[in-house]
C-alpha cells in the first residue's frame, strides 16, 4: 500500500508480511476445522437421513401388520358369528326333535298304559287264562292234594247208612 491509499504511515513490508503470515496460519487452522466440521455433518447428515428410511420403513410394515391382523381378526369374528349362528340352529333343530320325540312317548305311555289296564282286566279272570295258556305247561303248578285224614266215626243221634258209591 501506498500513503496516499491509506492515509496513515506504510508500515514495513517484514512486518506485514509476518502478519499475514499468521493470519494464513489462522485461516489454515479454521478450513481444516471447518473441513472436518463439515464432514461430520456430512456423517450426521447421512446417519440422519437413514434413521428416517428405516423409520419408513418400520412404519410402513407396522402398518401392513396392523392392517393384516385387523382382517385376521374381522375373518375371526365372522367365522365365531358363523360358529355361533350354525350351533343356534343345531340348538334348535335339536330341541325339535326331542319335543317330538317326548310327544311321541307320552302317546306311547298312554296307550301303553290302557293297553295294559284293559290286558290286566280282561286276562285276571281264570276263564282267558285257561283259555289263552292253559296248555303253556310251566305256567300252571298242578298240586297233587294232600290225602285227608280217615273220618271217625263219631256216634250220632241219627245214622245214615252210607251210600253205595260213598264205599270204598
């Protein structure tokens, strides 16, 4: 520089030159600084930049997860819907047939049950017997009498000869 730029006095040229040597030094000391700053961000960013990829990436199966175990569950519970509704009409297909069915023996017992009366009626008098089973041999217990005791002659006021076929 020259005294008429500046306006002051010109400093030497050694000095200057050991200031801007410095300043170099320093400058140099801040781009490296800066230099390694920057890579580190760089670093930063690209780490950042994959954290967020794999955050997508999370989400979106998280979300393909939720959605598939959300049909998972609405299939589940239309099926137990099916389930419940099928055993409802076994239920009650099952109930039908046993009032028939109880129907069907009450009607059975009654007719049995006169049957039985009218059998009971009719077959006690000794006639049906006989004439029904009386030739069924293990039915009737023929009894072989007991043989009576002699008659004594006891004395009476008015005797009566014995009969002829009475004689023995």
């Amino acid at each position: 520089m020259i005294e008429t730029q500046s306006g002051g006095n010109v400093a030497a040229n050694d000095d200057l030159r050991e200031i801007v040597g410095g300043h170099e030094v320093r400058l140099a000391a801040v781009e490296r600084r800066q230099d390694a700053t920057d890579g580190k961000l760089d670093g930063i960013s690209k780490d950042l930049a994959t954290m967020r990829a794999e955050e997508n990436a999370r989400t979106v199966a998280t979300t393909a997860g939720i959605a598939r175990l959300e049909t998972r569950v609405f299939d589940l519970v239309t099926q137990l819907a099916k389930l419940t509704g099928a055993q409802e009409n076994q239920n009650r297909l099952a109930e039908e047939n046993l009032r028939r069915w109880r129907t069907r023996s009450v009607v059975v017992g009654i007719v049995c049950t006169i049957a039985a009366a009218a059998g009971g009626t009719i077959l006690s008098s000794q006639t049906w017997d006989d004439y029904l089973f009386g030739n069924v041999g293990f039915l009737h217990h023929h009894h072989v009498p007991a043989p009576t005791p002699p008659a004594q002659q006891q004395p009476a006021a008015y005797v009566i000869a014995p009969r002829s076929w009475e004689k023995s």
